[in-house]
C-alpha cells in the first residue's frame, strides 16, 4: 500500500470537507459532500448524516 506523503497528510488536515463519489444502483454517478478525519494509522475517517467508516488509500491510487 503507498502511503500518503507528508505534504499530503498536511493538506488533508487542513481540509475538513471532502466529496465521495460512488454509482448507484443504475450506474449514475453520485458526489455527496463528507467530513473526513485523516488517523495516525493512515486511515481516514469519513462521516456523513447517517454513517462514518473508515477508508485505506488504494495503492497507487487518489
């Protein structure tokens, strides 16, 4: 797994507004707004009115 660098997790501290992108069920895209808190294990956790969850960065990916 790449972790994030240090200029990265300086930015990310930084913002506390994020958008998570998924598709629904027929296949239409969706970008809702999230609060996201990054973790000193290089998790990130990511809340919304009904949910929060915490997210790895895929390797090479973001």
């Amino acid at each position: 797994m790449t972790e994030f660098s240090e200029a990265e997790r300086a930015y990310l501290r930084s913002q506390r507004l994020g958008r998570l992108a998924t598709v629904d069920q027929h296949g239409q895209p969706q970008a809702n707004p999230v609060g996201f808190f990054p973790q000193d294990d290089g998790t990130i956790l990511i809340g919304g009115y009904r949910n929060s969850f915490a997210v790895h960065r895929p390797s090479g990916r973001w």
